[in-house]
C-alpha cells in the first residue's frame, strides 16, 4: 500500500477505479532552494554545422526555444564523442513525420546527428534543470545526468516536437554517474514506448537507437548506447518544483507561460491562465493513468521528475504490463514498499499533482489562502475526471451500450475483477478472449478460469446486456510488450540478434489486428518464467 505520511489514506482494494484516488493535501510554501547551478566551462559548446539537408526540396529546421526562453533552467552542454555509432533501429514513419528522410538519417552524417556529434543549425543542445520527489522524498536538484534536448522540431502538423538524447554522456547534473546507457534498457524503451502510442496511449516516442561502441560498466559490462527520444515537450512537474524552488517568481511565471504556449493554448485566453494550465494537467494526467489501468501498465517509478506537463508517459525504466491480474502488482526492483503498485498509480499521479499545485501557487493568487484554496478546488477535480476515463474505458473493454448506467458498468467491472484476481488470470488474454464470448464462444475466455460457475454466472449478467464484439476487439488488444518476450529479444540484442525485436516490433505496433504467424506474441509466459522484476536501466 501507499504511505500514509506520503499519500494519504490507504488504497482501496479495487484495481483502479474511482475508490483509488486520495484525499490530498496542498501545502503552503515550504521553499527549498537548489544548490547552485554548474558552471559550464568554454570548451563544453557543441559542433555546429550550418544544417542538414534532408531532400533538395527539403530541410528540418531546429529551434532552440527552450533554451532561448527559459535559460535559468538549461545548461548549454554536448554529447560526448561516440567512437563507433552504428544505428540499430530506425522508426522511419516517425522520422518521416518530423522531416527527415529516412535515407539521410541512415547516412554517417545522420547517424553523428542521432548522437549529438553533429548539432544543425538552430538548435542549442541543453541539458535541463529540475527537481523531483522521488519515492516521496524531495531532491531539489536534478536535471538530465546523462541526457540532452537537442532542439525543438515542426512536425509535418505544426506541432513543435522536442528532440532528446538519452545516454549522451555526462552532464553537470550527472551527480557521479558516467553518463551513458546500455543498450537493453535503450531498446526497452523503444519497444515499449512505440508499443503505447500503437495502443493510443500519450507517450514520448523512440526515433531511434544507436549503438555507440563504448561498453559501460553496471554490474557487469554491457554495450552502450543512445536512445533519440521525442516528446511534445520536456517539461516535468519537477520543472515548476525547480523554478518554484529558485524564488523567481518571474522565471517561474515564463514557465508557465510556456506551457501554455507549447500545450495548452486556449488556456492564454482564460479569466486566470495559469490557474487554467494547472487544470488542464489535471485532466490530462487524470485520463493518461486510467488509459495505463486499462491496459494493465505499470509505469514503476512516478516520481514528480517523471510526470510529464504535456500528459505524456515518459521514462520507461522499470515498467511493465500485467500478467496475471492483482491490483498489488509491483515489478520495480526499488519500489520495496509498493508505493506505485499498480492499483496506487491513480493516487501516485493525484499526490504529485498536489506537488505541481504548489510549486504553481504564486501564480494563482498574491493570497496564499486565496490560492490554496483554488489550487484545491482544481485539484478535486481529478477524481472525477479518472473516474469518467476509467469507467468509460472499461464500458468500451466490456462492450457495452453507452446508455447502460455507470452503477451497472461498475458492479459488472468490480465482479469481475475479483474472479481475475482470484483465479489468477491474465488480464490482457482475457479480455481479448472474451470479444470471442460477446459472438458466443466463451471457451476461449472460459478456459482462463479454475471457478467455471463464478465465471457461468458472471458471464450471463454480461451477456444480458447486449455486449458489441466490434467495440470490444478495437480496444482490447491482442499483443502487449510480454515482459517474458521482452527479456528474450533485448538478450538476442545483446548477443548481435536484432531478428527477435524485428517481430517483437512487427506485433506490439499494430495491437488489435491479430495475425497468423504471431501467436506466441499473444500467449502469456510459461509458468516457469517466475516471478518478474524490473530494474531502473534507462
């Protein structure tokens, strides 16, 4: 269970529906100030080249507004020399949305560009400043340790995407660490990064992943490697902690206002924007954790510096997908005491906002009762708006009518949960199978369950009201990143064998269209697998 002293009241039982958020508390300003910032030595400024050409008929422009716009919280640094890139794996329709030519991506020049040895013009590569309550506990002082923001991007709709390298080397914020990343956990967060935007869930996106030639030293030598990432934007909740923290209320102000620039437009507009701003995370978090819940997504670590201000999922070092369904699912080798168990993610995401409210609170009122009071009335808004994705969500995986009422959704889900639990089913097979029982053939579903006539009787109740196959296989998919197939392609990897991430690839990219040659990428893992840990590689 979650902590009290850390996030209210204990959980309730049930794996996630509105029952789980917690009554939580805005505090007023208890100030802590980041040490002070790096010093930045003159030979740290990065390789400039004019641009890169992609097509004679086409360039990718970089912009550097974050860095422009908001320099106290970035420290202009560049990637470390990579001795022998070599690229990996390439995700061309991401590449080709943001600009780029695939073919030029592939080129040496391309490949020194996926690494921060070539910066173009336009961009000025940063690494960023934030703080962070991890597993409750305040760090004032962050920042990317072994990452950079390259630059910002227009995509081929306008929207303004953030290019970021992961395992780029040190920066002043890499607080004795080397800098660098190994290759499995940089493959893991592309699999499983692509796997939730197939699934239609926010996420940052993996554009590539280039093996660098240098092994880095963890418990044993492994290959290293640097993952480019893409993101709507970076900022953290952990980015208004550290501005809040520096006493600038102008610098936070232009946080903000960024923000709101680069996400949440309409909310300029509002009668008190920034209050706005706060209200649109809410929502936006409220409906990215129930779209998580219903997918059985662990995210494993929701430290504040892990909450994204856009409502994008980021950071994917220690998650996983649930096998067998139990709301106390924990696979993080560092999470001891399940504070972001599964079914505690909804009140993780509510305490942090909690943390955004007061890092925001100058903005919301001169009266600090005044704002306290607002950054309440927002902040209650949370539970309403995680119910309503949630229940929606599960009337959609059910199949449901869309009049039939939330009270008979939720005793169907609530049942229903409980003969899962109880039976140790896997949560994503059953669901997949139980679109087959909607058509009527429940053997698929059936032969998941030891309690036949629980599951007889559950089944008639459902049944009864009409449930729509079509509905049901459009949300429930057929293939996940299984933890089990995971392990086995990212070993492959190791060994010089990318064939297995090719089809892991092949199935968790397109997740609802089931396909003949793909069943083993359905099937749960055998029952030898043992029980499941994860680790913070990335």
């Amino acid at each position: 269970m979650l902590q009290g002293d850390l996030l209210g009241p204990e959980v309730a039982s049930g794996p996630g529906g509105p029952e789980a958020t917690a009554r939580v508390t805005v505090l007023r300003d208890r100030p802590v100030r980041p040490r002070a910032g790096p010093r930045v030595p003159l030979s740290a400024g990065p390789c400039i080249v004019d641009k890169v050409t992609i097509t004679p008929l086409s360039t990718v422009t970089f912009e550097g507004r974050f860095a422009r716009e908001l320099g106290e919280l970035a420290v202009p640094w560049r990637a470390e020399e990579v001795p022998e890139p070599q690229l990996l794996v390439l995700n061309e329709p991401l590449a080709v949305e943001l600009g780029f030519d695939p073919a030029a991506l592939e080129s040496p020049a391309g490949v020194r560009l996926l690494v921060g040895n070539a910066v173009p013009g336009g961009a000025t590569p940063v690494a960023q400043a934030y703080s962070g309550h991890q597993f409750g506990s305040f760090n004032p002082r962050l920042g990317d340790g072994r990452a950079l923001l390259l630059g910002e991007i227009a995509d081929a709709g306008g929207r303004l995407r953030d290019l970021h390298l992961k395992g780029s080397g040190r920066t002043p914020f890499a607080r004795g660490g080397d800098g660098l990343a190994a290759l499995g956990p940089m493959l893991r967060e592309y699999v499983v990064s692509e796997a939730m935007h197939a699934l239609g869930i926010p996420t940052t996106r993996a554009l590539a992943v280039v093996a660098t030639g240098r092994r880095v030293r963890r418990e044993r030598l492994l290959p290293g490697a640097v993952l480019a990432r893409v993101a709507g934007s970076h900022l953290r909740v952990g980015s208004f902690q550290y501005a809040r923290a520096t006493g600038d209320l102008g610098l936070l102000r232009r946080l903000a206002d960024h923000a709101v620039d680069r996400h949440y437009p309409d909310a300029a507009s509002a009668e008190h924007p920034h209050l706005a701003l706060f209200e649109a995370v809410v929502a936006a978090q409220a409906t990215l954790v129930a779209q998580w819940m219903l997918v059985g997504f662990v995210h494993g670590v929701m430290n504040t510096d892990n909450m994204t201000i856009s409502g994008e999922t980021i950071d994917y070092g220690p998650c996983a997908f649930m096998d067998a369904f139990d709301p106390a699912t924990v696979y993080s080798s560092i999470d001891e005491r399940g504070r972001y168990a599964y079914r505690n993610q909804p009140v993780a995401a509510e305490w942090n906002l909690a943390r955004l409210a007061e890092a925001m609170l100058p903005l919301f009122d001169e009266d600090q009762d005044r704002a306290v009071g607002l950054a309440e009335k927002s902040l209650g808004g949370f539970a309403g708006q995680y119910s309503a994705a949630w229940t929606a969500g599960l009337r959609a995986k059910l199949g449901l009518p869309r009049e039939l009422g939330d009270d008979v959704v939720s005793a169907l889900t609530d049942d229903l949960f409980a003969l899962l639990q109880a039976n140790h089913v896997d949560h994503t097979s059953f669901f997949r199978n139980l679109g087959a029982a909607a058509r009527g053939d429940a053997r698929p579903a059936r032969d998941l369950v030891l309690d036949l006539q629980a599951f007889d009787r559950w089944a008639e109740r459902w049944r009864a009201q009409g449930p729509d196959p079509e509905i049901m296989d459009r949300t429930n998919p057929v293939y996940i990143p299984r933890n089990h197939l995971v392990e086995e392609a990212l070993a492959a990897a190791g060994d010089g064998d990318l064939d297995p991430l090719g089809r892991l690839l092949e199935a968790v990219t397109a997740p609802y269209d089931e396909r003949a040659g793909l069943e083993r990428y359905a099937a749960p893992a055998a029952e030898d697998f043992g029980p499941y840990t994860t680790f913070c590689g990335t």
